[in-house]
C-alpha cells in the first residue's frame, strides 16, 4: 500500500526543485508562468507571488487539460511553469500531475514562506 511520502517522493523524483533565488530571477525575467496550488482560503491568509494564477490542486487535471470547459489558456504544454505552496509537498504533487499531462517545464520552489523571506514579490 502506497503513503503519502510514497507519492512525495515520486512527484519529488521527477518536478524539478527550484531556490527561491532562482524563481526570483525568473519572476523577473518575466517568461515563466507561476501557479500557486494552495486553497484560496490559505491565500487570503498569507497573499501569493505577485501575478501567479491561483488553481488549487484539486482542480488542476481540468485547468490543464484543454479537452475540458475550465481549461485555462494560460497554461501550455511548452510553458516555463513554476509551482508553489504553503511548504512544497502540494506543488510536487501538482508538478508531477502536470507532467504525466504532457507539460514539460514544471518546477517547485516549495513554499510561500521561502519565497517571501528571499524577497519576492508579493500580492494579496
């Protein structure tokens, strides 16, 4: 029977982990597409990177698969995506859910936390 750090550890083996530093610069650069997968309420609690789309895990197969009515356009298949959350282990999981998809530039840098105490760019 598979645990959840069974999973973890999957979704870890194939989504690339990213600093905050690193997201930062991207940030910057302004290529990449940021996602924060948390609940809403959690967002409203703590704000998320300046211009990230907020889709939370649970919708994200529909978000990403351009078959279904709440496709997002934002996100393609060749996107430069960077995934975030409360500590990284939802933003694992969702990259790797975009990877079976078919995405093929998905990253973690882990939690808002980090990114906030690196300096990023911040929105409520």
């Amino acid at each position: 029977m598979k645990r959840a750090q069974d999973y973890l550890a999957e979704a870890n083996a194939v989504v690339a982990k990213i600093t905050p530093e690193d997201a930062i610069a991207k940030h910057k650069a302004g290529n990449s597409l940021f996602i924060d997968v948390r609940a809403s309420t959690a967002i409203d609690d703590s704000g998320t990177i300046a211009g990230a789309l907020r889709i939370d895990r649970g919708f994200i197969e529909f978000a990403a698969d351009d078959s279904t009515p709440h496709h997002n356009p934002a996100l393609t298949k060749d996107a430069d995506i960077i995934l975030i959350c409360a500590a990284g282990g939802q933003a694992a999981l969702a990259g790797k859910t975009l990877k079976d998809m078919g995405y093929e530039n998905v990253a973690n840098v882990g939690g808002i936390g980090d990114w906030i105490a690196a300096g990023g760019k911040t929105e409520a």
